[in-house]
C-alpha cells in the first residue's frame, strides 16, 4: 500500500511541475506603429518576445515574461502580462 501512495505522489508531482507555455502578445503598439513578433526563445524559464521593428531612439522592441506570465523586462509598451498555456511548450 505504501509503494501504491508513494507511486501515485510522485506522478501527481511530475504532472504539477511540466512546463507552461508564455504566449507572446502577437502584436503590440509602439510610437504609435504597430508591430508584430519576430521571434521567440525561453532561457531560463524566461520568454523573450522580440518584435520587429525599432522604437522612435532605434531601440529594439523586446518583451521579457516570468514563467507565469508576468512582464519581467522590455519596452514601456509591453503588456504587463502575457497568457501562460496550460500544456507543454513545443
């Protein structure tokens, strides 16, 4: 009976920890111009969303998130959260 709990605990606990997904924001405004993601990666459970396009100074337009969504770095424009998806990033 123990070994059946014990089995039981730890794929409960494998299934709390998979990975979520942050979702860029596809388009966002900047100086009044819309722009749209250029690319994607995550590093350290950080989602960097860089979009195309430059700021009005030439600055790149860059979005960082936290793992749960929440704007960690970037442009002023960034929405200050993105959406987490429930499965596995892919």
């Amino acid at each position: 009976m123990f070994t059946s709990r014990s089995i039981i605990f730890v794929l409960l606990s494998f299934l709390a920890s998979t990975d979520a997904c942050v979702q860029c924001p596809a388009k966002m405004q900047v100086d009044s111009i819309n722009m749209y993601i250029f690319d994607t990666f995550v590093d350290d459970k950080i989602t960097f969303c860089i979009y195309n396009g430059k700021t009005s100074d030439g600055s790149a337009v860059y979005c960082n998130y936290t793992a749960k969504g929440k704007i960690q770095a970037g442009n002023q424009s960034c929405p200050r959260a993105a959406n987490v998806l429930k499965d596995r990033c892919s």
